[in-house]
C-alpha cells in the first residue's frame, strides 16, 4: 500500500511516497521544495495588493502588517469566495478587494511548482498516480481549496477520494 504525504506548511514545501510492508511504513522516496511554503502565497498576495491600491510598504512595521494582513485575507478566502485585504500603513489605510478565483489566479505559478515536484518524487519511487491509496494533506496551505482541488486532479478519477483530511 503506497501512501503520499503533501506538507505545505508556511516555509517549505515536502512530498514523501510511503510504503506500508508487514505493519511499517517505508520511506520509498522524498523531495519537494525548500523555498516554497504558504509565506509564498502571502507574499504574492500583499505585492498584488500594494500593486492594486498603488501604494509602496515602506517600513519594516509596514512590511510585517500586510504580511499579516495578506496571511489573514488568504485564510479567509479557504471558506468565502470575496475577503478584503485591510491593512494601515504609514501613509493611510490600504482596502484592496479580491475574489478567491482571484488569488488562484495569481497563485498558479507556485501551485504549479508544487505539481512539478509531486511529478519527480513519484518518478523517484516508480509510482504511477493509480498506486497512491491515499493522499494526507499536512500544512496550513493545504486547507486552501485551489491545493486540494489541484491535488484532487492530479490523481484524477477517484482522486478526491483519495484526499485525506489535513493532520495539523
């Protein structure tokens, strides 16, 4: 029984092929991506808000509260389809509207890296996608619906099924 954990938690990205034998899971293959983590996600999303407002963050204070402000929008939008990115900055308030197809949108490019080093470990392992039993979903970027749903689809029929609930 071949299992894969997808970890995308804040700052790194990890992908493991496990294989259970006589009552013990192996290791079969590892890999993933060291500097892609859900801080990504928020990073792209505050320099589109800043971008959009027409605005610059120019203190570290500034910096770290859309930071915050961009982490709290993108949380939101696991469970609303519209959030709004508030944050004030220096020089006034930054508003900024988005749409969760929006930031799917925006977010593709480190989706789609995700997906390339799922394609690679599973290369590693000589697995194909129909070995997979199971997916489990660890991390706090994994609750976004554009992760599991490109999960989902890259194990294509019945791959919904086969993701399993996050574990943190």
């Amino acid at each position: 029984q071949t299992i894969l954990v997808f970890d995308l938690g804040g700052g790194t990205f990890d992908v493991s092929v496990l294989r259970m034998a006589k009552g013990v899971f192996e290791v079969v293959a590892t890999g993933g991506d060291t500097a892609l983590g859900g801080d990504d996600f928020d990073h792209l999303l505050a320099d589109w808000a800043l971008q959009q407002g027409s605005r610059q963050a120019l203190s570290a204070q500034d910096k770290g509260a859309l930071q915050m402000a961009a982490r709290r929008t993108r949380e939101s939008l696991t469970d609303h389809a519209h959030a709004v990115l508030h944050c004030p900055l220096d020089d006034g308030d930054l508003r900024v509207d988005i749409t969760r197809g929006q930031l799917e949108t925006l977010a593709r490019p480190l989706l789609e890296r995700t997906l390339s080093a799922l394609r690679k470990v599973l290369r590693d392992a000589r697995v194909q996608r129909d070995d997979v039993l199971g997916v489990v979903m660890v991390g706090g970027a994994t609750r976004m619906p554009m992760v599991r749903r490109a999960v989902a689809e890259f194990f294509g029929e019945g791959g919904t099924s086969r993701v399993l609930t996050n574990l943190d």
